[in-house]
C-alpha cells in the first residue's frame, strides 16, 4: 500500500479582495460547465456578466470583510483533517493541498504543489458532498486535464449519505433547535444552492443527492416528527432554476405560522451564500413576513464528526477499488462514480 500520500481538498474559491470580484466572475462564467457554450462565445458572455455583475457582487463581500471566507475556512478544514488522518494513519506520510477552482490559490498551483510532494497516492476530493457537472465534475476535470504524473489517484465524487457529514448535521441541527423559544412552532428548511432545472433535466443527480442528503438526516431518531421542506437559493438569470426557491418556502411558513430555521444543506463551509444572503438578506425577508422565529444552522465546517467522515473516505480512497460501493444516482442521471482509481 502506497506510504506517501496527497489530499487534495477541491473547492469552489472566492475573490481575496474587492478588486478580484471581476476576475473570480470571469473565471466562473468562462467554465463551460457553468455556461455550455463555445468558445468564443463563452468567454465574450463572460466577460459582459462579470461587468455587468461585479458592483453588486462587490457590495456583498463589503458586507463580510472585503473578500470570500471560503480559501481561510477550507484551510482550517484541511488542518484539521490532517491531524485526523496522522492519527489515523500513523505508518504513512500525508499532506493535505487545496485546489480552488475560480481563484487562487487555482488548481494550476496544487498541480506544482502535488508534483513537488512527490507521492504514490493522490487523494482528490471535492468539497461538495453532492454531486453536480457544475461542481465536481468540473473541478475534477481540471485536475485530470493538468496533473500528467503517473501515479495512483483515487477521486471520490460525491458523499451525500457519507455518516460523518451526517452525524455533524443532526448535531447541529438539534442544537439549534434548543435555541427555539418555548411554544414556538418551526419548519426546517433545507436550502441548497440553486441550479437552472435545464442542467438537471439533462441527467444531473444533483437534486436527487440534495434529497438522500435530507432523508439521511431526518431518519435520525432525534428529529423525529420536526417539520421540514428542501428549498432552493441563489438563483441568477432569467432560466427556470430548482423549485422551490427559499423565498417561496419562508411565504408558506409565514402562511403556516411558523417560523424557520434554516439549514444549508448543500455548504460545508461559510461563504456569501450563508453569511451575507442568509444571515442578513433572508432574516429581512423574515421581519417582513413577520415569521415568529428565524434561525439559522452553522455549516458543518471543522465539525469533528464531519472531519472524521471525511478521514474514512481518504482511509477507504487508499484501499483497493471498492467494486460494493453502491451507486448513489439513479440510472437515468448523469452517473457519479463514487470512488475510482486509476494510475
């Protein structure tokens, strides 16, 4: 079995400052994952959306800092499932890179980063436990089109179901749900990020692993009998998106009188999709509502039942190809590939 082993952590990344929200936007609609057109056309769309979005995306991270949390908050992730892994693997010699895909530190980087690390084993691993084209696929992609090394690789695409991301959930969920005043009744809404129903007409399991992810976390026996609903955020454009939007889900509580609490389902770490859109903009739309509670559950971030979820899949990505890992989409989606070697 392979002694020297590289993780990489796979994220989405954000601008490290108000003058990189142009160039992050850029990077992001020149994916053709993210806009399915050719070249040039693409890079031309690109480029008209970044200028036409960049005033506004600039005023939400004004909100929050200046920049994206995400790159200091997947480091933090990364030192921590570092540490678990040394203890778990005390015989191997291991090191943890990250790998953004729309902003540095880029993919372009973890390259040079792996190639000088010199290992038997890459351990990639994205940190979307749900599988999306838009995503994993993407950034996976990436990776597979730049490092040339031959050496052993195992790529696990997708953990909607994984027991530690779980088991973090229902933790904090529970404790959030001790903070609901007496007599107080609320809904649970399980919001994901959006993505253009087009896309999931197409094959892509993504809402369906959004679901496993849900139904995985209600069967615990401490949420027995809470009220919840999945929903959807952060659309953009004019394209019919995932239904239903978390806007339309916080008009039926208020109609239900109920309040909420909210739970981003689809979000491992804080970004601006939790901190500026559900923190500040939909506690607005709350007071609006006059919901009668508004909570909202923290992210699993460095949870040690998520790190340690996280540490048995790098344990089970060393071991020989798993041909009874079962499948988590259904036939006629686009097929995750649950943990594949290659090498």
């Amino acid at each position: 079995m392979s002694k020297k082993i590289a993780v990489l952590l796979m994220n989405l990344g954000g601008p490290d400052s108000l003058e990189a929200v142009r160039p992050f936007l850029y990077n992001l609609f020149s994916d053709p994952a993210i806009l399915r057109y050719p070249s040039p056309f693409r890079q031309i769309l690109a480029w008209l959306i970044s200028k036409l979005r960049y005033k506004k995306a600039r005023q939400i991270y004004a909100k929050i800092g200046g920049k994206s949390p995400i790159l200091e908050n997947t480091q933090a992730q990364a030192a921590a499932l570092k540490q678990k892994l040394i203890q778990m693997l005390p015989d191997k010699t291991l090191d943890i890179f990250v790998a953004m895909r729309y902003f540095h530190p880029l993919t372009e980087k973890a390259v040079l980063d792996v190639q000088n690390f010199q290992p038997d084993h890459v351990i990639l691993l994205p940190m979307y436990p749900q599988f999306s084209t838009t995503t994993t696929a993407s950034s996976l992609k990436r990776w597979r089109d730049l490092f040339k090394e031959n050496v052993m690789m195992t790529e696990i695409c997708c953990y909607p179901t994984n027991p530690g991301f779980i088991a973090a959930y229902v933790d904090l969920i529970y404790q959030s749900l001790k903070e609901v005043p007496e007599k107080c009744g609320v809904r649970l809404l399980f919001s994901a990020h959006g993505l253009p129903q087009k896309i999931v007409d197409e094959g892509d399991p993504y809402a369906i692993q959004i679901s496993q992810s849900v139904m995985a976390i209600m069967g615990d026996p401490t949420l027995k009998d809470v009220d919840y609903q999945i929903c959807y955020q952060s659309r953009v454009g004019p394209l019919k998106w995932l239904g239903p939007s978390l806007d339309s889900a916080m008009q039926k509580a208020s109609a239900d009188q109920k309040g909420v609490i909210i739970v981003p389902i689809s979000f491992v770490c804080e970004h601006s999709e939790t901190l500026v859109e559900l923190d500040m903009d939909f506690r607005k739309v709350a007071k609006s509502l006059n919901l009668p509670y508004y909570g909202r559950v923290p992210t699993v971030s460095c949870h040690p039942k998520f790190i340690d979820g996280l540490a048995h899949l790098v344990k089970e990505g060393l071991q020989s190809i798993r041909q009874d890992i079962p499948k988590m989409c259904p036939v006629n989606t686009v097929q995750c590939w649950c943990q594949t070697a290659h090498g």
